[in-house]
C-alpha cells in the first residue's frame, strides 16, 4: 500500500506537469478537450490517494503516525522533548530555508538565505568528499562542485570541503548555537538537507593545513537523531523502548546487489560486487576506493 501511495503521487506531479504545460500554451494551440481529460486524471488520482491514506490510518496507525506530516502544536512537541533535547526543523524553499529550533522552555526560528539551488550545491560538493564511488563515475561532477580540473589520483584522498562545511553550519544552526549548546538534537530535515550527514558540519573555523583529525566536527559537540517528521517524535515516543542489550551492537550489510540494469557503470559494478567474496579477490580499482575510503574514516575518527 505505501508503494502503491508513492506511485500515485509520481502520477500526480506528472499529470500536474501536463496539465500546467497545456494551459499555458497560445489561446490557438489550446486543446479543451485534452486539458479536460488531463483534470479528471488529476482528481481521479487524488481521490485515489485520499482513499488510500484513509486505508493505511485505519490498518497500520503506528505506521501512519510516524511518516505524516500532519500538523501538531509547539506545546506538544514541548510535552514530548526531554530536558536534554532540542528539535531543529529546517523547510527550504527556493529562496531560502527556515529553521526552527524548539526545547522544553525555549523557542527560536530563523531564515537561512540559502534557497534549495544553493542547498544543492552545497550538500553534493560535501558529499563528493565523503563517497569514493562518487568520483568513479566518468559522468561525475564532483570536479566542478568542488573546482578542481581534474579527477582524483589514485592515491588522493578525498577532498572534504572544510570551509563550505564550517559555512553551512554557520547558516543553519549558527543562530541558535546557544540555545542548543550542549543539547542532544533531533533534527528533521526536508529537501536537500535529507540527504546529508549533519554530523561532518564543522562548529568552528576550521584549522589551517586543512587537518581533519582536528577538525571540530559537529558529532563531537552533539548526539543527533534524525526524523521524517515533527509528529513522529510522539509516534516514537509512545512504542519506543529502552534497549536491553548488555553489550552495544554495530551491524554492517554487505548485499550482493544487481544495480538498476540500465548503465554500463551499475552492471559493471554488479558483477564485481558478485565477484567479490574476499579481501583478496579486490581488483585494484576497487581497492583505491577501499583504500580511499578507509582513510577517510580514519581522519575523521583521528587516526
């Protein structure tokens, strides 16, 4: 049913992109007929997707409590907060990016000037620094975002972008720094911002030489958690429960995938991956990525 839901809205913002295309055509090319038949695909689909919501509150409420965005007041995310906590929820435009910091006692909220463009831009440069694969690809742009003329050597380390790091930080949590100090976050991203780790943002300038064992990363400051929305906070905190576990547990997948089937680079790295089953069997292009990425979990952790 969830896949089924995530289909019907593809549906809907494609059906919305044609119908907008047809209107605003010259009065002469217009066709009433097929901007009619592209209104009633677009209802069709929305009470489909009424229906559907409907179905999923009523057979799975735990499930649809914690993925809706439905509306819920700052005193019950008080309610919900411990002392310790603080919520940070960021929604971006395309002009700019609102954030609103909320604890027990306290709230605050801001304006980034940074529209979704710019968050785009500035998550994919920092991801280029954090993924090896990313730089495979003969199609990568990880070059340009972060200005350089030519790909990475075989034995270059991956260039983190210290400084946009230490920006981006500046923009989005630096106006509630105080307020926040010494916090656990519960951050709920939207947009561009869902795709990046916040805990490699930087909470200080960083050092010259460009050192990452001494770069002041923001997991050194704050225990984050992230969530799809404010109002599952309280879907969790009402199933969540305190582990058991006598010892912590760290669980790594190692999935033999096919890829998307469609790209020479996804069938390639397939097969490789099936071919993969020890340390040994790494080719060497594989391995400069192991490599690479093994030092750069090394500098972050500080050797």
């Amino acid at each position: 049913r969830v896949r089924e839901r995530q289909d019907l809205g593809a549906q809907a913002v494609a059906t919305d992109k044609m119908l907008v295309a047809a209107i605003s055509q010259a009065s002469a090319a217009r066709n009433a007929a097929a901007e009619q038949a592209l209104r009633a695909r677009a209802s069709a689909i929305a009470n489909q997707i009424r229906e559907l919501d409907r179905t999923i509150v009523a057979q799975f409420p735990d499930y649809a409590a914690l993925v809706t965005k439905t509306p819920i007041a700052i005193e019950d995310v008080q309610k919900q907060l411990r002392p310790n906590e603080a919520m940070v929820l960021f929604t971006t435009t395309s002009r700019a990016t609102f954030v609103w910091m909320v604890t027990r006692s306290d709230v605050r909220w801001h304006a980034a000037d940074l529209g979704e463009r710019q968050l785009n831009e500035a998550v994919g440069a920092l991801r280029c620094g954090l993924d090896a694969e990313a730089w495979l690809d003969k199609a990568s742009t990880c070059p340009q975002k972060l200005g350089r003329k030519a790909p990475l050597g075989a034995d270059e380390p991956l260039p983190f972008d210290q400084e946009r790091a230490f920006a981006l930080y500046q923009a989005l949590l630096g106006p509630v720094a105080r307020e926040i100090d010494g916090k656990e976050l519960i951050l709920v991203p939207s947009g561009p911002l869902a795709t990046l780790p916040f805990q490699v943002l930087l909470t200080d300038k960083p050092t010259a030489g460009g050192d990452l064992t001494r770069a002041p990363w923001l997991v050194k400051r704050f225990a984050t958690t992230v969530l799809p929305s404010v109002s599952s906070l309280k879907a969790l905190r009402q199933v969540g429960r305190r582990s058991a576990a006598s010892k912590p547990f760290l669980g790594v997948g190692n999935p033999t995938l096919d890829g998307d089937g469609r790209s020479d680079l996804s069938i390639s790295r397939a097969k490789l991956a099936r071919q993969i089953q020890t340390c040994a069997a790494i080719p060497t292009q594989a391995s400069q990525v192991a490599q690479r990425s093994l030092r750069a979990v090394d500098a972050l952790s500080g050797g």
